[in-house]
C-alpha cells in the first residue's frame, strides 16, 4: 500500500527524453510538455530533485528549450540504452539521492519509458507514471505502455494528483503557485 502514496521527501522526478526531435512528431506534445513543467515547477519549490535523461543528443537534439530553461542547472545524462536504468551514470545518481518513489514523465511512452519503468521497479523503486505527462506518437502505443506498466506494479497517475498529494495541504505559498498555474 505503501507504493501509492508520494510525499516530497522520498520523491524524485524522472523525465525521461523530451528531446527536440522526438518532441516534434508528438501529436500530445503541448499538453507533456506543459504538465512536465507543473512537475518541474512543484519540484523546484518543494525541493525534490530531478533527473533529465537524453537519448542520443546527436540524433535527437537536446531537451524541449521549454524543459531546458526550468531545469537550471541543466545536466542532463545522455544515453545511448533505452531504459534509463542501464544508461552510464543514471543508477549512480538515483542511487546517491536516497529516495525510493520515482515521479515518471516523458517520451515514448511504449519505448524509453516503460522500459526506464520497468528497470527502476526491477531495482526496487516505486514508479508513479504520470499518464498525461507521458507521449507515444500513437495512442495504441501509449495504451500498451500504460498497461504494461500498471501490470508491472506502477502506479498509473496523472499530473494534477501528483501535485496535490506532494501538496498536501491548501493555502500555503506552493499550493498558490501551482494552483494559478494550472487554472
């Protein structure tokens, strides 16, 4: 029961290859991109770290400049693996924060990932993927993915509970922030 609830202490964001050219032939595009800002925003004021993964910079171009320019400083860990888990450095850096519940965003949902999901379950971390911060460039894809993962054991989530169960509480500061930017 443990693995539902998500607390920023134990929290990490994980956006998985909003790249340029990825990004471009997402018919969702807007709306990942816009609820990975949330994420990212909320992170920022609650103080949960985050980690950016691209997938080959070379072919792909580099992250969204909307993501690039929320996330200073921008590190982000390249990798040539699908699965995040197995990219050079990615474990280290999980590793090294010492929280357990991931917060999983990003492209393509049925390709990096599942298979980053599926690796960070396999290494005994709870995964809340966040479905609508979450693109395939075809919906059967992203269907398949989404189930997949829910069978694996995620927690299939969406952007607004995550906000509000790292939240907490209304009327502080963080909560009036994240509250105008979603209205």
């Amino acid at each position: 029961m443990d693995k539902f609830f998500l607390e920023k202490h134990e929290a990490v964001l994980v956006v998985v290859d909003i790249q340029e050219r990825l990004a471009s032939v997402m018919g969702e595009r807007k709306k990942v991109v816009d609820n990975c800002l949330h994420l990212v925003e909320l992170c920022k004021l609650l103080d949960v770290p985050v980690l950016l993964s691209e997938q080959y910079p070379k072919g792909l171009g580099p992250t969204v400049p909307e993501i690039r320019e929320a996330l200073v400083p921008y590190a982000p860990l390249e990798k040539i693996t699908f699965d995040c888990c197995k990219g050079e450095g990615f474990p280290e850096r999980l590793a090294a924060l010492g929280r357990k519940k991931i917060i999983l965003a990003g492209m393509e949902t049925h390709v990096c990932v599942l298979q980053t999901c599926i690796g960070l379950l396999k290494d005994g971390y709870a995964v809340h993927a966040v479905n609508d911060a979450i693109c395939s460039r075809t919906k059967e894809n992203w269907e398949t993915a989404i189930e997949w993962m829910r069978d694996a054991g995620a927690v299939v989530t969406c952007t607004e509970t995550v906000l509000f169960q790292m939240l907490e509480r209304a009327g502080t500061e963080e909560f009036k922030v994240i509250s105008k930017r979603i209205k």
